[in-house]
C-alpha cells in the first residue's frame, strides 16, 4: 500500500490509498502507522440491500437465476422460501439454499452456488467531531480507521476514548465501544506486531459517533 508522509506543525499529513481510494487524514504526532488499516480476519464481502445475486442451482437450469435483494434485506427463492441475506456472505448464502432444497430431494441435493452480480455498496455514517460527517458507501468490508479517513480524520476536541458504534439488530439496536484511543493519540507505545484485537469492521447502516 503506498504512503506519503509530510510533516506540518499540526502533526502528520498522511496519503494513503484506503480501498483503492485516494485520502488525506491529518493525523496527531503520535499516532502508530503500523496497525493503521489492519482489518481483522473476517474480510468476504457482506451482502447489502440493493445487490444483484446470481445463484446457479448446478443441474437444475430452470432454477438459475438473478435475484436483487430487496429493502428488508432478503430476497425469495423457489422451494427455499425467504432467504435472509443482508450482512451475510455468498458462501453463507450458498449452504443455506443448498439445506433448504435439500427437502425436496429424495438423493443429494444438487450444488448451489452464490455470486455476487452488482453491489449496492454499504452505506454507513460517521457523526460527531470528525471533519466531514455524513454518509458514506463501501463495496469493501471497512474497519473504524478507514470510516474515520473517509470522514476526513478528526476534528478539534474529539474524544475518541467514548466513541461507539450503533448498529441495528434484528432483536434492536445496539452500541459497541470501542478502544482505537491508544492507536489515535499516545500511540508511540504502542509496540510493533498484530493488534491484540482486530479492528471493527463496520457494517450497513451503522452509525459511527465519535464524540
């Protein structure tokens, strides 16, 4: 991944491509480069509303199709019924459908393949004492360092030790806080090698606060 560093009075001004974008963050003097982009392991795309899904049912041609996902996050399949599919994975997707027409088999089922056609991208929000609030779209899974670039870096006075993530469950809404202070101030004791836990990964349609 290429980087430009300059040095101002104000700290470090970083260039850095974030999923194959372009951004400039104004970054403290203190903040550790090492574990800036580090994503964790879980890093297959996430199915969001609005994408175009090609499911091959191996054997069966009258049954693949193109499916959009709709809205609410699903999307309807003959003889599986109503497949959840928002922030799950094609491969996820692929093994549910494969149980489900399994039912309707005396033999194996026949293999079931998912394929991502079109995305929709993740919207998400980052709000609070950052330089652009706003919302923003991902077709790549994105941890909290990379929303927080998007949204322009910090502003003046952001607390980072109190910001959270609030994310829509099906049992309701929920916030997850979170520990990125030492990477964003007083990192120069932060020692070299993997975090001791990965980064958040942001999902569709959560919002991040930053204080």
């Amino acid at each position: 991944m290429a980087r430009d560093t300059f040095r101002s009075g104000n700290g470090v001004l970083l260039v850095t491509a974030v999923l194959g974008l372009g951004v400039a963050v104004l970054l403290p003097p203190a903040v550790s480069l090492a574990a800036e982009t580090k994503a964790g392991p879980d890093t297959e795309y996430r199915i969001n509303a609005g994408d175009e899904l090609d499911v091959f049912v191996w054997g069966e041609q009258q049954m693949q199709r193109t499916v959009r996902v709709l809205p609410d996050g699903t999307f309807a399949f003959p003889l599986a019924g109503t497949i959840a599919a928002a922030n799950r994975t094609a491969s996820e997707l692929s093994a549910e459908l494969r149980e489900r027409l399994a039912r309707n088999y005396r033999d194996a089922p026949p293999d079931v393949t998912v394929a991502v056609r079109a995305t929709a991208g993740m919207s998400f929000y980052v709000i609070g004492k950052v330089r652009t609030p706003g919302g923003y779209t991902s077709v790549r899974p994105i941890n909290v360092l990379q929303a927080l670039s998007m949204a322009g870096g910090l502003a003046d006075f952001a607390n980072v030790k109190k910001a959270v993530i609030l994310r829509q469950t099906p049992g309701g809404q929920v916030v997850e806080h979170l520990h990125i202070a030492d990477i964003l101030k007083g990192g120069r004791n932060l020692e070299s090698g993997d975090l001791a836990g990965a980064l958040p990964l942001l999902k569709g349609g959560d919002v991040l606060v930053v204080p």
